[in-house]
C-alpha cells in the first residue's frame, strides 16, 4: 500500500513524472482490488487489463461505480477482514440513503496526510489555530479528516462543531483562532452575527478560512457573491474545499486560488459526460474518482454524482497536477425549465446577491416529462423585497422565471435546518 511518503512532492514534478507514478500507484491499486476486493475481482479478470503493464488509458474500459453499488455489494467490496476495520461513518445521502463507509487505520493515516498535503496549500502551518465549526460524531467523515490533518500539520485544533453563532463568537474572542473551517454562508453569518454585536471580524485574529459543502467560484473562477461577501467581511483569505467521504479523497485551493489541487498521489481524476464518455481538460461533467492506496473499501472509477471540469495548465505556485474546477452542481439535481439546463447552486448564487434576502430554499416539481417547475421560497429583511421584484432578478440573471414565496424566516430555518439531515438543506427534490 502507499507509504504515503514516496511521492510527498510530487504534484510539483512535471506533467510525464506525474503519469508515471500515477500509472505506478494505479497498477499497485488494482493489483490490491484483484487479491482482496471479490467484487472487483471478477471485474478485473474479465477486462483482460494486466495489472502488471496497466496504464492511465486502461482506466477508462473498466465499469464505473456508484452509490449504489456500494449498498448492495458492501461486503464483496470490503478488502480486510473485520478486525481491521477501525472507523466506519455514514456519506452524507445529499441524493439517497446514507451509505457505510469503512476505514483501517491505515486509511485513516491516508486520511490525515490528505488534508495535511489540501491544508498546507492554502496557508496553513504548526503556528495556526483553527477553530472547527463541522461536527465529528454522527457518523460523519469531515470533522475527523480536517481534525486529523490540523493535527498532523501541527496547528492546534478548537473542535467547537455544530454549534451557535454565540458559541463560536465566544471561541473566536476567547480563543484567537487565526483560521476556520465551515460551510461559507454559515461563516457568512457568523461574521455579520460579529459586526451587528459591535465586533469588526476583520479584527480579530482571523486570516484564514477553509469553506467547505458550498463553491466559492463560479465556471470562470471568478468569487461568487458568499466569497466576495466573506472576504469583505473578515478581510480574510477565503479558500475552497472539496471532498468525497467513499473516496477519503479533497481538493483544496492554494493561495492562487484557481481550483482545488489534486494530490496525484492518492487519486486520479476524470470527467465524463451522460454517455461515460471521458471528456478533455475544460470540458464539464461528473467527477469520477479512483482513490490510491484505499485499504477497507478500494474503489475503482467511482462516480461522484458532482459536476465541475478539470484544469491542467500549471499553477502559479509551482504545482502541475491537475486542479479541480468550482462544482457547479448535482448530477441529480440538474433541472431543465423550459429548454434551459441549471443547477440549483446558480439558483443560490443569483439569491445571494440580494442582500434584503436572509434564507431561502428551492423546491424542484415535474409537471411534464418536458420542464420541471422551481419555486423559491424565501426571508426577507426588506419590505421593498417582494416576490415579484426575487423574480425578476432570477429571470435577470438564469434566464428563468420561478416562482416566489416570501415567509418568516423562522419558517423557513426550520425547514433549512432538519434533525434528519447532518447538513443544511436547501434543495428539495420532488420530481
């Protein structure tokens, strides 16, 4: 398995290193998937694929894996015998049901040298402290990853969680965190809880945060209006995450902040479009992911369900792996209204742009096999903020003209934040 130490600083190598050992650690992937995996066993033998000779072009005629796949093949998926097995979670189920996931301790290693190597990007070093507003129980992934890779970078870690404004105001003050980790419009109100409390957050000891589960950027890796706001905000280096809990793989921006960059060490990357067809650098379709050096549960070409594309021109701080770009949506969640695609993050970032508008979620109706019907329903601070004049902004900016419910923002807090689910919610699905 993948000593996690052979290709430290690998992304800097050049672009044919950076195959080579890509096709090495691939070749010692499959070899694992085909002596201990019996689901992929079988895959692998009737591919006629070497494991010995296989390349990064071989990639693309083994089947793809999803979601699914891990619920009803769990068992014929898992490598090591139970005693290994020292961590299992829950994926989020943003699309579906919540699937087991299964960790070693050495995946959980893997684990931690990932985000240290995403963390390390964007600034972060042994003299930060960082305050952790994502939770560690419930059988979810990220609060263990960020917290394991703090740790082995050798910051100090505040593990405050799922928690109030009041609390993390408090920790902030108390503690001097010089950096945070969180879901951007929640740390978007935190900053504002500050300000209206008579505490400039661009005062406090604050220079970093980590923005996980939301884009910052949109298609042309320009800030969207939450990453323009938060920067204005905090006066703070916003950066972008992204990760899969199957594939224990992330993708975080450095300090040029021009896509999340790829640990070539620990996975390779493709997009494909609706037929599987892999797409070039530039193109936008579904991430699928091969992670490196998985033990419990190796994948092979698992898809993701999120849609971006990839970057390949070299970075500006010195690194030439592939980079990630913003995720512009769901697969699932796609909508087509009246001959026009979107993704409901373009519907969230049209609604940030309004300043009036506090919350909102989306609601997703099929009348006809045609068109689906959007309605937004939404809390505004403003009278002057009607439903018309929501709509005519959205028409303005998608080219679409949803519907608009105006409530309280109590009602819809509560129908945002759920005890069913572990994040906020604010797409519903009924089509």
């Amino acid at each position: 398995m993948n000593s996690f130490s052979r290709y430290r600083e690998c992304a800097f190598s050049d672009p044919e290193t950076i195959r080579d050992i890509q096709e090495n650690l691939l070749r010692e992937h499959l070899a694992y998937c085909l002596d201990n995996s019996s689901y992929y066993r079988g895959i692998l033998e009737r591919s006629g694929i070497g494991c010995k000779n296989a390349t990064l072009d071989d990639l693309p005629r083994l089947p793809l894996t999803d979601k699914s796949h891990i619920e009803r093949y769990s068992e014929a998926l898992c490598a090591v015998p139970p005693s290994k097995i020292v961590d299992i979670v829950l994926s989020s189920g943003t699309t579906g049901i919540p699937t087991r996931i299964i960790y070693t301790d050495h995946d959980l290693k893997r684990l931690a040298y990932n985000e240290e190597k995403s963390l390390e990007g964007c600034g972060i070093t042994a003299d930060d402290t960082v305050l952790l507003t994502c939770t560690m129980d419930r059988c979810f992934i990220a609060g263990l990853a960020y917290f394991l890779g703090i740790r082995s970078i050798g910051a100090a870690a505040i593990r405050n969680g799922l928690n109030s404004l009041e609390s993390h105001a408090e920790m902030i003050l108390r503690l001097s965190p010089t950096a945070i980790i969180g879901v951007p419009t929640f740390l978007r109100k935190l900053g504002l809880f500050l300000k209206n409390r008579g505490i400039d957050p661009a005062s406090t000891t604050v220079t970093k945060l980590v923005c996980i589960g939301e884009p910052l950027r949109n298609k042309d890796l320009d800030p969207l209006p939450v990453g323009e706001s938060l920067e204005d905000l905090w006066r703070a280096g916003a950066y972008s995450t992204y990760a899969s809990s199957e594939t224990v793989t992330s993708f975080c921006e450095c300090t040029a902040r021009q896509g999340g960059h790829l640990n070539p060490d620990l996975a390779i990357v493709e997009i494909i479009d609706e037929n599987g067809i892999v797409l070039p650098p530039g193109e936008v379709g579904e991430i699928v992911l091969t992670p490196l050096g998985m033990e419990a549960m190796p994948l092979i070409r698992f898809q993701t369900g999120d849609v971006s594309f990839l970057i390949t021109e070299p970075c500006s701080c010195g690194r030439f792996s592939p980079r990630l770009g913003p995720i512009l949506g769901r697969k699932k969640q796609m909508m087509k209204v009246r001959g026009t695609t979107l993704y409901p993050q373009a519907i969230y970032a049209a609604l940030e742009e309004m300043p009036a508008v506090t919350d909102y979620y989306v609601v997703a109706t099929s009348q006809t096999e045609l068109s689906d019907e959007i309605t937004v329903y939404a809390a505004v601070k403003e009278p002057s903020c009607t439903a018309e004049h929501i709509r005519d902004k959205l028409q303005a900016r998608l080219r679409v003209r949803p519907a608009v419910v105006i409530a309280s923002e109590e009602v819809i807090k509560q129908r945002i934040y759920t005890p069913e689910s572990r994040k906020p919610v604010f797409f519903i699905d009924r089509r």
